[in-house]
C-alpha cells in the first residue's frame, strides 16, 4: 500500500468507500450506520485543501481507503477512517493512523483523538490496538465536547461512544 494526500479525483471514491465501509454496521444490528450518508463532497474538499486527507491505494492505484482529520485544540481529531471491506485486515487503517500521526508532529501536534463506538469490534478495541487510551469525561476539551454534541444530535449516541486519545512523542 502506498499512503499520499487526497487528491480532487479521489474525492467521489472515498464516498464509495464510505458506503462499502458502512455495509459492516448492518450486519451487527446498526443499519442506520450502515444508511448514512458518506461526508459530502464538500467536507472532502475541505479536508483535502487543508493538507487533512490521506488516501491507501494499491500497487495498481486503485484508491481502497482514506482518514480525514481536523486541528483541534493543539491535536489532530480524526474524524473518519475508512477501508474498503474488500482490503480490511491487512493493516492499512494503522497505516493510515501512522501516517496521519506523523505528519501531525512535523508541525509540533502531540497527540491524536477520535470518537468512536465502544462495542463495535473494528472500532475502539481496534483503537486501542493502534495505542489510542479511552478518555474520561473529565478529560474532554470543549472542542471534543463539542463534536460528541454534535454525534449525539446526529443520532450516533443511540450506541455506546467513546472518545480516545493517542499521545505522541514530542
């Protein structure tokens, strides 16, 4: 796997993988994952004109994953990662963690964070795996209370969530 920044092109693609993606959740019970929307192009292009999307491709450069990410606090949130379940279990998410988390600290960024769900089994035990620590309430910054906030108004509280950091060498 070759990870690079999104491109314009890649945009459509990683819809697609959004949505192969989410077919996973149907499977456990949470077909309202699985019909959610992909990020619109819109929220793509953000991402990618900040410098804050990264796509997986093959030998081949077919496009099979992506992470996009936003500045919080002094971190980098990552907002989604997503791997086509045609590649999944071959390690390209952490490679796209890796990737993430490396070029955050060449800009002196410390740690990482994410929300996820606590009982999907590719979420936060997966998380953990990748050195990702489950945050207490206490811990949150108003930055990350605001994007829980923002997840239970979509409805994703309706399943245990939590939010996790991964600190980084500085």
């Amino acid at each position: 796997m070759r990870i690079r920044a999104a491109q314009p092109e890649d945009l459509p693609t990683l819809q697609d993988i959004e949505r192969a993606a989410g077919e996973m959740f149907r499977a456990i019970g949470m077909p309202e994952i699985a019909d959610d929307d992909p990020p619109p192009l819109a929220d793509l292009e953000r991402h990618q004109q900040e410098g804050t999307a990264w796509v997986a491709t093959t030998e081949t450069n077919e496009t099979v994953a992506y992470l996009i990410a936003d500045h919080i606090d002094a971190g980098l949130h990552i907002d989604q990662v997503s791997v086509h379940p045609n590649h999944g279990g071959k390690g390209i998410g952490r490679q796209l963690i890796d990737h993430a988390a490396a070029a955050a600290s060449t800009n002196e960024i410390t740690a990482l964070t994410l929300t996820t769900f606590r009982d999907v089994p590719w979420n936060a035990s997966y998380y953990e795996r990748c050195g990702f620590r489950t945050l207490d309430d206490y811990e949150l910054t108003p930055d990350l209370t605001a994007i829980r906030n923002r997840e239970a108004d979509h409805g994703l509280d309706r399943w245990p969530r939590v939010t996790m950091r991964r600190q980084m060498i500085s």
